[in-house]
C-alpha cells in the first residue's frame, strides 16, 4: 500500500510491540519495508492509543488528527483462515482516504468510536509497566506476579496477555497463547467494535 499511495502524500508506519529490535529484525529484514518500522520496547503506541487487539490499524492525517480510530485490519489475506477478517474493504477504504479524502465515518463518529480506557485497563497498564521495569532490573519473579496481575486486569487486551509471552520466555505462538484465543473466542472475539458498542449503550 505504501508503494502504492505514496505519492499521494501517504505514510505507512509499522510498530512492532516487541523486547528488543533483535526480535524484530528478522521479520523487518526479511519483508524489506520501504516505509518506517520502528520498534517499541516499552509498548507506548499502545498506552498511548488504547490498542489492546493485533494488528491494529489508525489512520492519522497530515494534522494529527485520528480520522479511523482503532480497528483489525489486515494488508492481505494470508492469514484470513485464522482470522476470518477480508482485507479488501480496508485497502479499499484506505485508496478512497488517500487519493479521494473519502472518509467512511464523520469527526462525531470518530469521536464516538474512540474509547477511554476502563479504570481496570488503566491498572492493567500500570501493572504491565512495572512489570517491564521489574524484568529489566533482573526481578523476575516480581515481575511475573505483576505481568499476570495485568492479564487479570485486563484479560483481553493482547498487547499486555500476548505481548508479555517473549519477555517471560513464553512462545506468543504456543500453546499459552492458544489457551488465551479460546478464552477470548468464548468472550465473543471482544474488538474495538464490541467496546464501542457497549458504550453507546451506556
């Protein structure tokens, strides 16, 4: 997409939520992005924008404005026998924004989608956080009582449950994180659409 939009003044940014960049290297390399990849050790982008499902996607325009807040979406299909999720109508969507200024949602829509983290996920966070900071200062077991004290917090936030899996020496692909795909399957796959629906109704 970023070969392809780029001369509309379209930017693509990947993060990857990750230890270090040596875990992400081999992933960056071998794809060969044109476009930033960055690498955040410290899983700001998701504090900061209340990401809690993966891959998320935001569209942020030449103002730093949110224009589609958070959502799954997917650049190809590769995966879709997992996920189930088409990536046709988000590229599509996508070309209508860069090259149309075609927006699917209004700023008031926006603004309704856009959801303040519970009191639990701010908690979550901070748990996570420490957690992290335990981790590096070589106290493990501290920090492992913390990291699960933010999964408990917030169970399906998988920035925090799956995104702490490689730094407690866990496989983010084993079965630890199968165990958390069905409980989250069995919560009814709660998106950033499930929230933003729960909260128009409150």
């Amino acid at each position: 997409m970023y070969e392809e939009l780029k001369d509309f003044g379209f930017t693509v940014i990947t993060v990857a939520l990750d230890r270090s960049a040596e875990d992400a290297r081999p992933y960056i390399e071998k794809a060969k992005p044109q476009h930033p990849s960055l690498i955040d050790s410290e899983h700001r982008v998701a504090h900061l924008y209340g990401m809690i499902n993966i891959s998320t996607v935001v569209w942020i325009d030449e103002e730093g404005s949110i224009v589609r807040p958070n959502a799954i979406e997917y650049g190809s299909d590769i995966f879709k026998e997992f996920h189930g999720l088409e990536s046709a109508p988000h590229l599509n969507a996508l070309r209508a924004w860069v090259k149309e200024g075609k927006l699917t949602d209004g700023p008031e829509r926006v603004r309704a989608k856009l959801m303040l983290p519970s009191a639990d996920e701010q908690l979550a966070r901070a748990e996570f956080a420490l957690a992290w900071h335990l981790h590096q200062a070589g106290k493990t077991e501290a920090a492992e009582r913390h990291f699960e004290r933010a999964g408990e917090l917030s169970p399906f936030d998988w920035t925090i449950r799956r995104g702490s899996m490689p730094i407690r020496g866990m496989n983010p692909m084993g079965p630890d994180f199968f165990e958390i795909y069905k409980e989250w399957e069995a919560a009814g796959k709660p998106t950033y659409l499930t929230r933003a629906v729960e909260n128009q109704r409150t």
